[in-house]
C-alpha cells in the first residue's frame, strides 16, 4: 500500500467517526427538545392581550427579567430573538414569540394567544380566526425575473 492510500483510509475513519458522534449528540438533542416541548405543552394557556410593539433585538436590550437572562446561555445572550410587548390584563409584559409566528403577530391590535410562562407559541385574532402573515414586498427586479420565468415555464423562486 502506498501513503496515498493510507492518508485516504485515515481520512475515511476520521469522517466516519464524525458522522457517528454527530448522530449520537443528534439524538440526544431531540428528546431535550421533546421534553422541553411537553413542559411547555404543559404550561401553556390562552390570554387576550393587547400588542403594543414587536422587535428582533438582543437578550441584554429586550427588558426581560434578569433571572430569565442569567438562565441563557452566554453564546446565545449576544443572537437577536423575536420580542413582543403587550398589555396581558392592567400590566404590559415583554414576552418572547416562537420564531414561527413571529411574522403573523399583528401590531398595535388585540389578539388571544397562547403563552407558556414567558413564550407565545400562537397567535389567533381576537374572534377566533387565524392571523395571516403580511405579505412582504417585492422588489421590482424580483418582479421581473418571476414574469420571465413564468414566460418561460420555469418554477417559481421562493
């Protein structure tokens, strides 16, 4: 065998090992999600709220409570998250959204969501019906380009 062969080999062992620990640590993070999500199942209650405002900003800015800030850990105290601030009943809160529906979220409206604790994890209209999205804009370039693949028969960019 030639060193060629031998550098492949132990490149192959190396990727292969890698593979095998990123599906163990894989595994392992998917049921500490699961189980976070049946805490939050657990705790979650529907709330009419008002929404004043909504945000991406960081953890230290957001005007959460500082034991909810010293729980984070410290690589994700610097990461942008969505924030909504409400008036729940005679007291306006800052709450966390789900990244999900963070875009249906309607401002300055009342609507009944769902909270678990500090998290919203959906959002309805105060009558019972789903918040759409609003679309977002396009511009005219993307316009463009869409006509002419619709010209053409090509499927459309998302």
């Amino acid at each position: 065998m030639n060193t060629l062969s031998i550098v492949l080999l132990v490149i192959l062992a190396v990727l292969l090992i890698a593979v095998v620990a990123l599906y163990f640590l894989g595994k392992r993070a998917q049921k500490k999600q699961e189980a976070q999500q049946e805490q939050i199942d657990a705790m979650k209650q529907t709330v009419s709220m008002l929404v004043i405002d909504k945000k991406r900003m960081k953890m230290k800015d957001s005007g959460l409570p500082q034991a909810v800030i010293e729980q984070t850990p410290r690589l994700l105290r610097g990461s942008k998250f969505p924030v909504v601030k409400a008036k729940v009943g005679p007291q306006i809160m800052t709450l966390v959204c789900d990244e999900k529906i963070f875009d249906m979220v309607p401002v300055k409206k009342e609507v009944k969501a769902v909270v678990s604790g500090i998290y919203i994890t959906d959002v309805k209209g105060l009558h019972g019906k789903a918040v759409a999205a609003p679309k977002k804009k396009q511009s005219a370039f993307r316009n463009a380009i869409e006509k002419l693949q619709e010209k053409a028969g090509a499927k459309p960019l998302k």
